[in-house]
C-alpha cells in the first residue's frame, strides 16, 4: 500500500475511532472541568513505534486553553495509530484536536508525515509511564515495610517522553 493510500486509510481509521470523551468530564472529588466557551485546535507531532504506540511527543501547538492543552496531550501519549486493517505504521504522525463549544465534542485527526526515521523498537510512553509507576509503587511498599515514610514526587516529564520538553 503507497504513502497516499496509507494517509487515506489512517484518515478513515481516525474517523472511524471513538472521539476524546467531551470536555464535561467530571474530576476526582468536587472539582469540575469547565469546557472552554470558544472552538480550540491543538496539533502534536508524535513518533510512533512498530506497535503503533506513541512513544513520544516531538512537537505541539497549543490553543489559548491551558486545561484543553492537558488533557490533549494527556490523549496524545496514549493514542495508537493503526491502519483499517490493523497493521501498525512506524513513522512520525500529526495529531489534531478541534473543540466545538457548541456540541462540547472534540474531534481527533490522524495524518502520516512520513513513515520511518524513528525507533520501531522503543517502548511506548504509556508503558514507560506505567514501569515508573509500579517502580515507585514498589519502593514506596519498601519503604513502608522499613518504617521510612515515602517521597511523593512526580517524575521528570523527560524522563516518561523520552526527550526534552
């Protein structure tokens, strides 16, 4: 299948998969997310790897809404891009998101920029993310079992994107 034919097929796929869930969603607790009164678009540019897992975010432009920036790149990291027949492309992609404040519902595309030119064999970032966790979660346990009262920190955004940020 030819370049144009696979950015045809990943536009269809993009089209077929379910949308972000609307900006409505409720918190933990009491807080709630207020859905930002104007239409938004945010653009990521993400490497992809031979499973179709984001690995990284190589580049992003933001909208005007800081909470609508979070939470698409939040969705950017742990999308997977794969084709109608569900093979898997590794190259780079671009990611938008558009908000429409009239039906509160965000629209994803998905377009190849070039296939290739990355690390097919690097670890997706949300299972990056998921192995600091469970390390963290592991020594906090240990901690715990010694009597030491454990260090709530958050780990440094290079080290789950896999490049400066």
């Amino acid at each position: 299948m030819g370049f144009a034919r696979t950015g045809a097929a990943l536009a269809l796929l993009a089209a077929l998969a379910a949308p972000p869930a609307p900006l409505r969603a409720a918190l933990s607790g009491a807080a709630q997310l207020r859905a930002p009164s104007r239409a938004q678009h945010a653009e990521y540019v993400v490497e992809v790897n031979k499973k179709g897992q984001v690995t990284r975010v190589r580049a992003g432009k933001p909208s005007s809404d800081a909470a609508f920036n979070a939470i698409t790149y939040g969705n950017a990291l742990q999308v997977f891009i794969r084709t109608p027949d569900g093979r898997a492309v590794s190259g780079t992609y671009r990611l938008g998101y558009d908000y429409d404040p009239k039906t509160h519902n965000v629209r994803r595309t998905v377009a190849l920029i070039h296939a290739g030119g990355v690390d097919p064999d690097a670890v997706g970032a949300v299972s990056a993310m998921a192995e600091i966790n469970r390390r963290r979660a592991l020594r906090a346990a240990q901690q715990e079992h010694a009597g030491t009262t454990p260090v709530n920190t958050l780990p440094d955004l290079n080290t789950i994107t896999g490049g400066k940020h």
